[in-house]
C-alpha cells in the first residue's frame, strides 16, 4: 500500500507504522517501527512492489520466485494452525532474516528469495549452510535448515520441484557443517572456589548450598530440591557410608509457594558421596531448623535442606541472581562462571586426583562413562610414562632383557 509512514504511540511509547498488502493474500499488514528513519526504509520497499493481480497458484504459476512460493506456504501453516504465536514469530524470523534474504552472491538478484523455486538446486542449499555456519552457531543454523527442508517438501508436492534438493547425499556432506564446537566446561580453580565461598560464608544465605554444590557435583535443580531426608548413611561392605539420595529436581518454572518436584534430569535415582566436612555441614542445618522454625513460625517444618526465610526452597532465578553478586564481590565477575560451573569444578578437581571414569559417573548421575568421558575427556591424563615399564615388570620382571638401567 503505497503512502508514508505514519506517527503512533504504542504503551506510552512513540512508534511509526507502515502500512502495506501482502502480495499473496491480499490482506493487509501493519509494521511498526522505532524509529521513522527506518519506517522509511520499508515504506520505500513496500511502495516498489507491484500490485499483485491475481492470487498465486503455484500450479498455473511455475516461474514463482521461492520468496512469493514461502509467502503463501507460510500463510498456509499459521491459517491451519501448525504453530503457536511464540513459534510463528520465531519461524517468520528465520525464513525471512536466514533463508530468503540469504545472498550467495555480489549481483542484485543472488538473493535465495528471488530464486525461481524450479531452479533450485542442492548447491544453493549448500551455499545456504556454508554461509550461514560462518557467523551462526550450528543449532541455529540447523533450525534455518529444517525450516527450509518443510517448505521445499511442499513445493515439491505441489509439483514445482522434481525432487527434494535436500537429500541424503547432501545430508551426509551438511553433517561436519552441523556439528557444534566442543567447549572446554568452565570450572574454578581451588583458589577460586575458596576465595568465592569466603566471600559466601560473610555475604550470602546460600553459602551452604553453595558449598555442598562444589562437594557432590548436583545440579542447580536437584541443590534446590535436596531435603534433609536425603541425607542418609548406608552400609556398603560392611562399612558404614554417608550418602545423599538423590531423586528429585526443582526446574525453573516451579512454583515456590508450591514446590512440585520432578524427576532428575535422566530420571533415575543415584547416591552422592558425603565428604566428613560436608557431613558436619549438614548436621549443623538439620540441628538448627527446629530453631529456625520456631523462630519463624514454620507449619510444619520444611522438609527442605536448604530454605528461605519463608520457610521455602529457593528458586533457581534466585540462586543465578545470588551467584552472579557473589561472583562480581569476589573479584570473578570475568570469568563467566555459573552455578553450573560448580558442578564441572566437581569433576576437574576429582580427575585431576586420578579419579575413577565409573565413579565419576556414577556421582555425576551420566547415563554412561562414554558419556562422561565424552563431556570432560580433555581433562582426564591420557599419558602415563609409568605404565609400560610397570605392565612389562610384572610379565617379565629381568628376562625380556630388563637391567634395570637405562
């Protein structure tokens, strides 16, 4: 719709609109802007579009370009219902900002949009994921990627395309492209971690979550929905043993005047080694909360092991907040660190001791070593000078020609 932008407030705030026809509907569209500056931009591009003078067909029009094509297969998914607003905007955004404005070369027309969608080939594809894998992480670049893989499947269902571009040949050549980047897991230094919780034990109600977080490795959801109940000591070869059970999980949408607690990430139950010192912890909290909660009023007392004055878990926003001023006063606001970081300080520290894979994975609560393996493989020793020489000592001892020198 040809014109000029127009002035408008907007929840207190002033915005300029544009208003415009959508050339495979018909239906009229308003898009609004923070700045009339660029509400010009898109005016002018609105007012060079030719008027459209019949609807598309895909089928009476072969020469469709592939951004007049996801136009209308784009309409087709919100009019049927396929997404909600939330994913509507989100795939809005990709096809538009990933795929079809994507420019594989410097010519006016090397925009993927302006491709005739009968003259698409695997090699645009191609150039789509290669371009786009340069500046954007690969789980991004995937979602682009399936996003254009539906809309290709329509138009070959609607006869435009002999065979879908993306097919397994091309799949298998995509796959490197694909594959996200391993990141070393961030984790503290033993220095780091003490000078954090000396910080903690002065400034912060969470210093005991914050503690038995560096000591058994939980996640942030099973730190905030571990109860007292918990805590137990077995006997395991005849040897008492202090362990925590742990079986729940407190994600980040639970409501904390309620506490509903889930499963565990994987959904199994496993038990954590309680070090002396964090045992001690832990009988300094269950002994003080019969004091708290005449203190405060607790009915019933909370089963939780680590509460709020309200007699409350706490909620995971409030631990991520927590960390973040108890990181920025110990002088570690740089480093990046999260609650999760505790758990990955965990495993450094115990393989930088020589820990065992299984036990490790065990504490952790991985499905399998491999996995373990896989997630802090760079951290584990993989030389041992000592190995050979101990392996042929005990098969040969002096007979393989061994003096004993070198």
């Amino acid at each position: 719709m040809r014109g000029k932008p127009r002035k408008c407030t907007v929840r207190g705030r002033v915005r300029w609109y544009v208003d415009g026809v959508d050339p495979i509907t018909g239906k009229r569209t308003r898009t609004l802007f923070d700045t009339q500056s660029a509400a010009d931009v898109h005016q002018e591009q609105v007012n060079a579009q030719p008027k459209p003078t019949r609807a598309l067909d895909p089928l009476l029009d072969p020469d469709v370009t592939l951004e007049r094509y996801a136009a209308r297969w784009f309409w087709t998914q919100v009019t049927a219902g396929a997404w909600r607003p939330g994913t509507r905007r989100l795939a809005s955004d990709t096809l538009t900002n990933r795929v079809l404005d994507f420019r594989f070369g410097s010519g006016p027309a090397d925009v993927l949009g302006a491709v005739k969608v009968w003259h698409l080939t695997r090699n645009h594809i191609k150039a789509l994921v290669t371009g786009l894998r340069q500046r954007l992480s690969a789980r991004t670049v995937k979602e682009a990627l399936r996003l254009c893989g539906q809309l290709l499947t329509s138009a070959v269902s609607d006869g435009l395309l002999p065979r879908h571009p993306v097919d397994q040949t091309l799949r298998t050549e995509l796959k490197p492209l694909l594959k996200p980047q391993k990141s070393t897991p961030k984790a503290f230094t033993v220095e780091q971690a003490q000078a954090f919780l000396v910080v903690t034990a002065a400034h912060s109600r969470l210093h005991a979550l914050y503690v038995t977080g560096f000591a058994t490795g939980l996640r942030i959801g099973e730190l905030t929905g571990l109860q007292c109940a918990d805590d137990q000591v077995s006997v395991i070869a005849g040897q008492k043993v202090r362990q925590l059970r742990i079986e729940r999980s407190l994600n980040h949408a639970t409501s904390m005047q309620r506490p509903s607690a889930g499963p565990t990430k994987n959904g199994l139950t496993r038990f954590v080694d309680v070090a002396r010192d964090l045992g001690a912890l832990f009988d300094r909290v269950k002994a003080d909360r019969p004091k708290r909660a005449l203190k405060h009023g607790w009915r019933p007392i909370p089963p939780w092991m680590f509460v709020t004055e309200g007699g409350r878990p706490y909620a995971q926003s409030n631990v991520r907040g927590d960390f973040s001023r108890m990181l920025a006063r110990a002088g570690l606001a740089h480093t990046g660190f999260t609650p999760h970081s505790m758990r990955h300080s965990f495993a450094s520290w115990h393989i930088a001791r020589g820990c065992s894979v299984k036990w490790l994975q065990q504490q952790l609560g991985h499905a399998s070593a491999a996995f373990t393996l896989d997630v802090y493989g760079g951290w584990f020793q993989v030389r041992d000078e000592h190995a050979a020489d101990a392996l042929a000592d005990a098969l040969f001892g002096n007979t393989a020609g061994n003096t004993g020198t070198p």
